[in-house]
C-alpha cells in the first residue's frame, strides 16, 4: 500500500511555489508572527489555511466561527475565501491579539466581514446558543481544556450537514505513543475518544500540520 511522503521544508516550499498564493496581509501576520519567536507556533499552518479556505469555497459556507483568534491569520484566511455576503466571527480572550488582528483586518479591508469577540469563548458560545445563533462552519483553535465543550455546543449552533474543524488533534503525533502522559496529550486523547463516540456526526482526521479532525453533523 502506498505510505505517505514525508513532508520535509523542502517539499513545503515547493507545495508554496506551485500549491497556492497568499493574499499579501496573510504573509505581513505570518512576518509579524514570526516576530514573536515562540508565540508563531500557534498559528495555524499554511496549508491548513488552505484546505479551510478550499472547504469554505466547495461547500458554499457563509456564516463561520473561529475559537481562538491569535493575530488573525486563520480568520483572515477564512475571510478571504467567503462569497460576498459571508461573515467570520471569531473568538479570543486576550484584548492585545484581538487589537493586532483587527489592524490586519483593517488593513486587509475585510473588517466588515470579520466580527471580533472579546472574551472567554466559553461564554460567547453559550449566548450563541441562547440566542440560537447558527453558523454553517466552526473552526476550533483554543485552550484544549475545553474542547469537549467546545466541541458539544458547537454541535448545537451548527446548521444541518455544517462543519466542525478540530486543529491539533494528533498533538506533534504524540497521541498514539503510550509511553507519552502528560495532562495535554491525554485531554487530546479523551477529546478524540469522545468525537469517535459521537454518533451526530461523521468525521475524519487529516495529518495536517499538527492534525485537524474534520465533521460534518448528519
Ligand atoms: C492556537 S491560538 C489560535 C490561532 C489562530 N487560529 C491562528 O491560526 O492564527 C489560540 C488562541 O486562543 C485564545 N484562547 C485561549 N483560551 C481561550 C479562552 N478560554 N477563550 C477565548 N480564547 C482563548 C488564545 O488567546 C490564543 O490567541
């Protein structure tokens, strides 16, 4: 059976020549992120940005929500592949990554379809689901901790046939090796048990970046 390929820097930059083009905002937040040394890795990856903009294009997404800003990278991406009347609306509860995405928002001109919110998500997905607010696509990118949550209420302001994305899922590959326990490995573990048990939706991981699981609820 044919094994994936192991995908090097080199075989990255290649993928960047010839896979796709980044807007020039999407490459100012990667500059800008890189800046701030150890903060960069949790940006989401470039080729992750890609497959969301791709899935928001062939599925005809217009309502999205983003759990977890950083400086904007994943939100602008997610902006830029929305059809005209589309919306990103994107959760963090740190006022200075909200206050830099928002600058690139602006600077990217796509402020009008991004909406930002301040504070814990936890509380922003509750009034969602009290206001039965619905959204086609749900990308969640935050504190581990509360990605069961996060996951469930997802699950109830997601249309029909809508999509959840999970980043982080095989968590740099450790979730398979047994030898590994530390509490952020198992709460990935437990996260990715609890979506395999969920009979509301289907799914599947992709070994992207640091794995993302992708569902669609039935
Ligand atoms: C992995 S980063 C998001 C990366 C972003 N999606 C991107 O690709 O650039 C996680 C973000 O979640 C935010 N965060 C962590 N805990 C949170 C919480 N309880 N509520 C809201 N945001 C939270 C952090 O401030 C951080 O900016």
């Amino acid at each position: 059976m044919f094994k994936n390929i192991e995908v090097n820097q080199e075989l990255l930059d290649y993928i960047s020549e010839f896979g796709y083009q980044q807007d020039p905002i999407q490459k100012e937040i990667i500059q800008y992120n890189k800046s701030l040394r150890n903060q960069e890795r949790l940006q989401l990856s470039v080729t992750q940005a890609n497959l969301l903009q791709t899935m928001i294009r062939l599925c005809k997404i217009e309502e999205c929500l983003e759990i977890g800003t950083f400086t904007g990278y994943s939100a602008l991406s997610m902006a830029l592949a929305l059809p005209e009347n589309g919306r990103v609306t994107t959760l963090d509860n740190d006022e200075k990554n909200i206050s830099i995405a928002k600058s690139f928002f602006e600077k990217a001109k796509l402020d009008d379809k991004v909406i930002t919110i301040l504070g814990p998500a936890l509380d922003s997905l509750k009034k969602f689901e009290h206001d039965k607010k619905l959204f086609d696509l749900i990308f969640i990118d935050a504190d581990k901790k509360n990605y069961i949550k996060y996951f469930n209420i997802s699950l109830d302001i997601i249309k029909k046939k809508g999509i959840i994305i999970v980043d982080n899922v095989l968590w740099h590959g450790d979730v398979y090796n047994k030898t590994i326990n530390d509490k952020e490995t198992n709460i990935i573990r437990e996260f990715n048990s609890h979506v395999k048990n969920d009979k509301r939706i289907e799914k599947f991981i992709i070994p992207l970046g640091d794995g993302l699981t992708i569902c669609r609820k039935l």
